[in-house]
C-alpha cells in the first residue's frame, strides 16, 4: 500500500498483512477503525488493537467488506 496515504479502513474490510499472525494465518477483518484499529485473526480469531500507523505499515493489500444492497 502507499505509504504516504492514509488507507481507508471500514469495519468488515478484509487485510492480508505482510506478517502472518504466529498461527500462519496472514488474513484479518477489521472490528473497529480509528486512531487504534481492532482485527481478528481469520485463522485463530485472536483479535488486537494495533495502533493505525504501526498497522498502516503491515497491511499488503486490502479488500473492502462484501455489502448486500438488495
């Protein structure tokens, strides 16, 4: 990701990080964004509040959360 932009980060957006969590899953959905972001691990659903800018750095790529307008 840039890493100059702030990425824009929704609850139920999916992030694959650059790190896998120590379980081996690299996948994480976003429970809450802000100044601290809480994710939980798609793997093991451990979940973690990581400060925005320390998270920012890890994140590889991002997917948007699925909606359902019908």
């Amino acid at each position: 990701m840039a890493k100059d932009r702030i990425i824009p980060l929704c609850p139920g957006d999916t992030l694959k990080l650059k790190k896998p969590h120590p379980c081996g899953c690299a996948d994480f959905r976003v429970i809450r964004a802000g100044s601290d972001v809480r994710i939980v691990c798609l793997g093991c659903g451990r979940d973690m509040t990581l400060p925005r800018e320390k998270l920012e750095h890890a994140v590889k790529k991002r997917s948007p959360a699925q909606t359902d307008d019908r």
